[in-house]
C-alpha cells in the first residue's frame, strides 16, 4: 500500500518511521522541501521515493498520508490530501486555532475521508489499563524544567495531550470546566485544569517550573489506586503496592502507544473503514477554551 510521510522532523524521526519501516505491506514515500535531509534520512531508511513538491507526492498515487510537518502547515497540507482524497494521520494538534482544525474535521467528513489525530496516550498500555479502573478521582501531571511559555503553544502543543487523556479517562458527561494558573511577563508558569461531572473529578496538571520532566497518571476511586510513572510503570494500591514495569525488550514506541495508533490507522484504510475526527475536535474546543482563559487571567 502506498503511503506518504510528509514531514521529517525529531518525531518523524524518532517515533514513527521506526515504527512504518518495520512493518510489512507499505510502499513508503517520504516528504519534505529540505532535499539535503531528505536523502539522508531516506537513504537511512533505503527508501527510494522521495518528493520535495507535495503535488507530486499526491500524484505518485498513495493512499494514505501522515502528516508530520510544523503545526502552521497543517490545515494547507491536510486539505489538499483530503480534497485528492487520500485518508491522513495528522500529528497533533490539527492547528493552533480552533477554526483550522473544524475545517478539517468538516472536510473530512465531506469527502468521506479518515481523519485521525496523533493522541497516542488513548492507545499506550499504561493508560488503556488505568481506564479498567474505577475513576472517581483522576490526577494527571505532566511537568517540565525551565520551560515557561505563550499560552497558545502551550496548550495546542503540549497540554493538549494533558486534556485528550482526561477526556480519555473520565468516566462520564462533563458538566464543569475550571482553568487556574499562574502567568508571568505574558508566559504560562503553570496551568491547573478542573473536569468534573456526576461522580468524579479529573485535575490535570502542568507546571513547567517544576525542576523536572515527568508524567505521572494516578486513577483512584473503591478504595484503590492505579498509577502510571512516564507510561511505563504501572503500581497497583491496595493495602501493599504493586508494580509492573515495562519489559526489557518492549518498544518505547508500543509503551508509548505510537505503534498501536499507527497500526490502527493503516488498518482502518485497507479495510475501507472511516476513521472521524470529530471526538477529537472536541479536546480542541477545550484547548481553545483553556487557551482564552489562560490569557484573560494574564490581563
């Protein structure tokens, strides 16, 4: 099967061509406007296919695309796919405003095309398993060192993965959106999120001051806890503590649930199946919300 990456940058690199390369059935083509990096990274890989020009990629005839580009060229990039009427597996998020990304949620859906976004924690084991869990509480942290920064690119780019986990995990309809957080010379320092419906609460947690870089998930509720260190160590509570980890020879891209979200992806477009991005759209809105929120209380 023909398919695209478009886009060669650290994640491209680092999580998914490891993971396309090694599986059976794909004709790979890989993109980018930089000729000097495309060829080494295709010759990295032996792929012979290479484009520079995003038409000619488009009329070499694949089938699916991955889009891996900045986030500024994702609505152009993704729209021509979707209007040639090729399905596309966008890294998130779709874009940085609201706007681009319904439209391409609302494209999609016209031209009867898969559009999925790359929220790889909803397939990453260590999540999956804390959702077998009952949820009354649920704490996610994801915390950085020295990394202040602009509310947009902060949310649509980091804690975005922070609120499509909570809607992920919570356990029913939310009814209640609280932001609180502390901005300082127009930078985020930290950014505290409240969901909450009928029987839980969801807090997610993002300090980039923090002095490390960490994620930790914590599900509790009928009197016991699961958590997830770095989506690698799960720790069962209930009186005694006890602990799995991820096994030597498991892939940090099956840990991380990239492989899983790939591997969906590629089987939904040979079997025909339209993949929506509509529940995806909605951790968008809520970015947005986050987003407004975060800079009225910077005024």
């Amino acid at each position: 099967m023909p398919v695209g990456v478009i886009g060669l940058g650290d994640i491209a690199q680092k999580a998914y061509l490891p993971v396309l390369t090694a599986l059976p059935g794909l004709d790979l083509r890989l993109m980018t406007r930089d000729r000097a990096k495309l060829d080494r990274i295709a010759d990295t890989h032996r792929i012979a296919q290479r484009y520079t020009d995003l038409g000619e990629l488009i009329d070499s005839g694949i089938r699916a695309a991955f889009v891996h580009a900045a986030t500024d060229q994702h609505v152009p990039i993704t729209t021509a796919l979707l209007e040639a009427g090729i399905d596309v597996y966008v890294d998130k998020p779709l874009d940085y405003h609201l706007a681009g990304a319904r439209k391409l949620v609302e494209l999609a859906e016209r031209e009867g095309r898969s559009l999925m976004v790359g929220f790889n924690r909803r397939h990453a084991p260590g999540y999956v398993m804390a959702k077998e869990r009952p949820r009354d509480l649920i704490v996610l942290q994801k915390n950085r060192e020295g990394l202040p920064e602009a509310a947009r690119t902060l949310v649509f780019d980091d804690f975005i993965h922070v609120v499509d986990s909570l809607l992920f995990l919570v356990p029913g309809e939310v009814e209640h959106v609280d932001v609180r957080s502390r901005v300082r010379d127009g930078l985020v320092e930290h950014v505290v999120l409240t969901l909450a419906g009928d029987g839980f609460t969801a807090l997610g947690i993002m300090n980039r001051l923090s002095g490390s870089t960490e994620e930790i998930l914590e599900v509790s509720g009928g009197d016991s806890k699961r958590a997830v260190h770095n989506l690698a160590e799960v720790i069962d509570h209930r009186g005694q503590p006890t602990v799995r980890r991820r096994g030597d020879w498991v892939p940090v891209a099956r840990q991380r649930g990239i492989e899983q979200v790939v591997t969906g992806f590629l089987d939904a477009v040979r079997s025909g199946k339209v993949l929506s991005a509509r529940d995806a759209l909605y951790t968008h809105e809520l970015c947005e919300r986050i987003v407004n929120e975060l800079e009225t209380q910077a005024r």
